[in-house]
C-alpha cells in the first residue's frame, strides 16, 4: 500500500465518521491527514494493521464510552491492541477539527476518530448520543463572567467602606483586595481585625458578591470567628463554575488531565462543590489579573 492509498483510507474513515464532510477545503483535510498520519509513524503502526483497526473501529471494539461515565484512566478504556496508536492519536492537536483560529485539544482527534459513537458537533468537543461534552487537558480553568480590572474597582470601594486599607499589587503597585491570594493572607488578616466578627462577614460576602452579582453565605468559610482562607478559595471556586454552567452549554465537562486520573464534571453544581469540598476536584492558582479587562477565573485539576 503506497501512501495515496493510505491517505484515501484515512479520507473514507473520517467522512464515515463525521470528521470531515468530503466537500471540506482541502487544507483542513490536509492538517487531518497529518495528524494522522503522524500517528501512525510514531505508533509503528503498520498499513495491513491500520485496515484492522478501521475494521474494529465500526464494530465499536476499540473504545468503551463507559469512560465519559466513569472517568479514571484512559487507557483502561481502550482495546489494548490499539492502545499504542491511540496513545499517539492522543497527543494530535489538528487545526482541522478546531476553529479557524486554534488546534483541537489532547484527546479529542483520537476519541471521534477511534469509536463510531462519538461525532464532532458544529460547536463544542464531542457529542455522544445528544451529550454535548467539553474535554479539558492540564491547566484547567473555571471563568467568570467580569473582568479583572472591574473587579479590582469594585472590591476596592467596598473596602474603602469599611475603612479597610487594600493591599498594592504585585509589580503594578495599584491598589486591590487580593484576599484571594495567598501572599496577603497575613496582610488581609491583620486588615480584617480592625473589624468586629460580623462585619468581617458582611465585607467578605459584599466581596464575594462582585464575582457573580449573588448574595452568598459565607458561614461555613469562617471557622471560630475567623476568615478560613482556604475555605474563601474553594467558595470563590463555586461561584465561578456556577458562572460556567450558567454562560455555556455542555451536558458533561471532562477534566482529562494527562488521561490517567480523569474526573467527570456535569451542570450539577451540588456535585461540584462536594467534589471541591471532599478535595476530589483541586483547585490551583487564580487568575485574578486584576490590571486586565480579562475575565477572572480560577484552576483546577
């Protein structure tokens, strides 16, 4: 088998599965090709065995969709016959299956391509059934739906309400109320003493308020009459997946990872926040950039 017809059995598979529509531009079929076919090389996949694996594919004997139930390891959802090719499947970001302007995450070439009931939506990663499903890799983040430099504003009038003194950002030396941080635990500490116990909690939940424009609880992030800052960290984590679940449309959102250890997310936000509080679901850095209209939001793995 010469390459053209290797090429043209790829095309095939990929029209068969929705991957591509045969009257695709010739370059977004071209970025496919080579993902593929770099695949192939680096898997050591042979021509006869790359028929074999098409042939396995339709009969949906190559990957088990129980894992978008499940999660957990990858591999451990896969025909391990195949399991080397679909591990550089894996790595493949084409720019024929992202948008003009960005390449396809880790994972998701090799899930449409590898099983006959995952397809490629006009919007989002996957579609399974009538599941839209986002797939994430490493450096997850929730956002939220107001920009840095508008929260910094508004938390900072806050403060200067309560006669509170906001702490000065690293490098830019501006003015904000980084409580979120860790670096100014001790500052906002001290900060937070020159108030009695229940306008503490009144200040930290008019804070909470400028993420989201809800009024929130926040008795269970003070313990002993005093401001957990762990406890304020996985809270502002809610807020901002509630703000995610509320802004866009998905049925499931897969934190992949590295594909060794992923976790299934739904629009269930009770779910969520068990998953944060029991510590099933860490949370990282934020990514409050307080001197940029980008929106606020938060990492998690």
């Amino acid at each position: 088998m010469n390459l053209k017809e290797l090429e043209n059995i790829l095309l095939q598979h990929c029209y068969n599965m929705s991957i591509l529509k045969e009257d695709a531009p010739s370059k977004k079929k071209d970025s496919i090709l080579d993902a593929l076919i770099a695949a192939i090389i680096r898997s050591e996949t042979s021509y006869t065995d790359i028929v074999d694996c098409i042939n396995d594919i339709n009969q949906d004997k190559v990957i088990n969709i129980d894992f978008f139930n499940k999660g957990g390891n990858v591999e451990d959802f896969i025909n391990p016959k195949w399991l080397k090719f679909a591990k550089a499947l894996w790595r493949q970001r084409s720019v024929g299956l992202g948008t003009p302007n960005a390449a396809s995450g880790e994972g998701e070439l090799m899930f449409i391509f590898l099983s006959p009931n995952i397809k490629k939506p006009t919007r989002g990663d996957l579609l399974i059934g009538d599941e839209e499903i986002e797939l994430k890799g490493e450096g997850v983040r929730v956002n939220g739906k107001i920009g840095g430099n508008q929260f910094r504003l508004k938390t900072v009038e806050i403060a200067k309400r309560y006669n509170l003194t906001p702490n000065k950002t690293y490098k830019t030396n501006l003015d904000a109320v980084e409580i979120e941080k860790s670096q100014h635990e001790d500052y906002w500490k001290r900060e937070l003493s020159k108030l009695g116990i229940e306008n503490q909690k009144e200040f930290v939940a008019e804070y909470l308020s400028i993420i989201d424009g809800q009024q929130h609880s926040v008795e269970n992030i003070f313990i002993n009459d005093q401001l957990n800052f762990d406890s304020l960290r996985k809270e502002i984590v809610k807020i901002l997946y509630n703000d995610m679940v509320n802004d866009r449309q998905f049925d499931k959102f897969i934190l992949l990872g590295d594909g060794s250890n992923a976790k299934i997310l739904s629009r269930d936000c009770q779910s969520f926040n068990e998953k944060v509080d029991n510590n099933t679901i860490g949370i990282a850095s934020d990514y409050f950039r307080v001197n940029q209209s980008a929106n606020i939001g938060w990492y998690i793995y």
